[in-house]
C-alpha cells in the first residue's frame, strides 16, 4: 500500500520511468499495452467523446484554447496535457482544476495489484481517462505526448481530429525530416473522421491529404485566421485560436459568445494552462515561454517584437538530448544569452552548454547553474528598455521561483 501523494509519485517514477524524468530510455512505442491496461479497467475511453491533437508547435496552445472554449459553452471538459511543470496533476483536470492527490493514489494501488509492465505514460493516460468518466466530462480534449501514431493516446476513436505545425523535434523517435515526422503526426488521422491541420507548408500539407484520403477522413487546412476576434492575440496565438474555433464549427457548435483574446487572457484560470509568453508580476518586460525548437522560438521572437521589444537577454536552458544549432538563426535578435542548467537530469549541464554554443557566434554568452541565478545576471546586465526572455524548457520553466508560485495549490 502507498502511504500518501509523495510516495505514490515515487513510486510512479520508479517503476514506470517517463520520458520526462529519462528520456529514450523510458520510451515504448506501441499501442497493445495501452488497449490492454484500458482493457482491464472496463475501456473508459468508449463512453468519452475526444478532441486528439497532435502536432510539433502549438498543439498545448491550441488544446487550452479548445478546453476554454468548450467550457465557455457550458460542457464539463477533460483536458489531459504533458508534461507538468510543478506537479504531476497538472496533466489531468476537469474544467481547470486538477485531479485530487486522493485519486492519484488510489488509481495507482490499483495498477499495482496488476503487476504489470506498463510505462508512466501508459498509467498517467489509463488514470486521466478512468477520471474523466467518473467526472462525466462531456468532451475530453486528448493531447499526444509524442508523435502520434504510437503514442499512447492513438487507441482513441475522437470526434475530431487536430494537427497543428510541424517542426523538428524528437527526431530520434519520429525522424531525421519533416516529412518523416509529419507521417508520425499524421498517424492520428482516422477512417472517416474529420480532420483540421494548421500546417501551411505543400509539401507537408500532402503528407495529411493523401494519408485522409486513404482513410476517407474529410480534411481542412486552417492556414490563416481572417477572424477579425484573433487580430489582438499574440501573431503566433492567432493560428492556434482560429483551430479552436473552426474546431467548435466543425463539431456544430456556436461561437458567436467566445472572444478569443478575452480567452487567451483568461487561459490559465480556465485551464491551467502556463508557460508561453507568460509575464512576469515581479519585473516589467519579463516573460517565460516554453518555445523548445526553432520554429517555436522563432514565433516567441516575433511575437515580442510586435510587443515593441526591439532588444532582448534570452535566459536559455534545454534538455541534453535537443540540439542547439538553431540558436545562431537568432544572434542578430539577441542581445546576450544566459545559459542554465536545470534541476532534471536531463538537463544539459554548464559545461556541456559551454562546449555545445562555443562554435555557434553567438554576441555574449553567460552561465549560471540554475534559472533564478540566471534570471539574477540578466536583470542585473540589462540596460532600459531591453526586454528578458527566459525559455528553452518547460523543465527550466518548473525551477523558476516565480512560476512555482503562480502553480502552488
């Protein structure tokens, strides 16, 4: 028996290590031992009605905008999301709040009795599900973890399907290029299920097409956002807003009451969505984001500089299995850059990140061995009006003092 929400998650990361706390090691592609473990507690998921999205770049975005939209029309939804920043339960919630340390427990004493060979992921997603049936959520809107034809959460039949843009990411996992990883992500696409994509590139837009086509899945590209509501939003919020909404018409339902920039403000309330282009309540011209590769990175970038912000410190810190290539696209953009380790042993360290930008000219390079200190060098180096950018990692996120408030119970 656990004796409490500590020693559950312990447990939890032990046995069934995540790809979050490991990495490759703790990454089992496949479907058979989800259907089995859904099996055994009664296949929950077969009285939910799904929302799956997957996607490289805005997919967590995309997936708040929807849980808000959703709610804002008076349904119970389930959101179900990875990785958390500060605690575990911030993967499963209902309507915005998480689900209680009690049922964390008591669902994983019950996978115990089991004794079998299922990853985090797996038990993490079987948990959700069971939850969100006992919550009778009327949509569940379902994030993939990974990918999205053997990610875990594939064995679900939604209503609707959602790809967002594609970018490099987990390319040892889903490819060396684009196409390779858009043919993962198209995976979740379904026999005659509808179909939206943010992509706007043709030659990835014809990987989505032909893969619906063979399934008989009516498919719509929402490349552009005419909607005079998502004019306000953040450039690279407006793409991930119109999914949610051209979302909602597609299952039939009004949008005339939903305000998308009210939304966006709104999102972290609603949903408990965090860490993209947050600012901080302690230091003007501050913001965390979670951008993980170029492309996202490039849409931070622009997206501050239609704040105004013209000259930027980027606080940076990555796991050890991204490459950092990318950061020399952005040398003109940047001021300065201060480097930290994080507290996941994932973590690149201080001296790989020394070694790992050296060749990269980059203008100034700081160090720090954690995010606080970091964020400690460039407030103190700033000149007036340079703004701070501190991003990289939703893991790097998790150690800042500040976010850790802003998520504390």
């Amino acid at each position: 028996m656990l004796d409490n929400y500590s020693s559950t998650l312990t447990w939890l990361f032990q046995q069934f290590p995540s790809y979050q706390q490991l990495g490759a090691a703790a990454y089992k592609p496949g479907l058979d031992n989800t259907r089995k473990l859904l099996a055994s507690l009664g296949n929950p998921e077969n009285s939910l009605r799904f929302i799956h999205v997957a996607g490289t770049n805005g997919k967590g975005s995309t997936c708040a905008f929807m849980a808000s939209f959703l709610q804002q029309s008076d349904y119970r939804v389930g959101l179900f999301t990875s990785p958390h920043l500060i605690d575990f339960r911030e993967r499963i919630r209902v309507n915005g709040k998480p689900i209680s340390k009690e049922s964390v427990v008591a669902f994983t004493e019950k996978i115990q009795t089991q004794k079998a060979d299922y990853s985090f992921f797996e038990i993490t997603l079987a948990m959700a599900l069971v939850h969100f049936q006992q919550e009778s959520c009327g949509f569940v809107v379902l994030e993939t973890g990974m990918g999205g034809r053997l990610d875990a959460t594939n064995v679900v039949t939604p209503l609707l399907s959602i790809i967002t843009q594609i970018g490099l990411d987990h390319q040892v996992f889903l490819g060396e290029t684009l196409p390779e990883i858009a043919a993962e992500k198209a995976g979740i696409i379904k026999a005659r299920i509808p179909v939206l994509c943010g992509e706007e590139r043709i030659t990835l837009q014809t990987i989505f097409q032909s893969r619906a086509q063979a399934l008989e899945a009516p498919i719509q590209f929402v490349t552009q956002s005419h909607d005079a509501s998502t004019q306000l939003l953040p450039t690279y919020q407006r793409k991930n807003a119109a999914l949610a909404l051209e979302a909602m018409k597609t299952l039939g339902l009004s949008i005339q009451h939903l305000n998308p920039f009210i939304t966006w403000q709104n999102l972290f309330v609603e949903t408990g969505f965090l860490g993209r282009l947050t600012p901080s309540k302690h230091h003007l011209q501050v913001w965390y984001d979670a951008a993980h590769n170029a492309e996202g990175l490039q849409a931070t970038m622009q997206a501050l500089e239609g704040f105004g912000v013209r000259e930027l410190i980027v606080v940076f810190g990555a796991s050890n299995d991204k490459p950092l290539a990318h950061l020399a696209k952005f040398r003109y953009q940047v001021a300065a850059w201060v480097f930290s380790a994080f507290s996941n042993p994932r973590s690149y360290r201080v001296d790989e990140l020394t070694t790992q930008t050296e060749g990269l000219n980059l203008p100034q390079r700081y160090f720090a061995p954690e995010v606080n200190e970091a964020l400690e060098m460039a407030l103190t180096m700033r000149k007036e009006n340079q703004g701070i950018l501190v991003t990289g990692s939703f893991f790097l996120l998790s150690d800042c003092q500040e976010i850790r408030e802003l998520l504390q119970p």
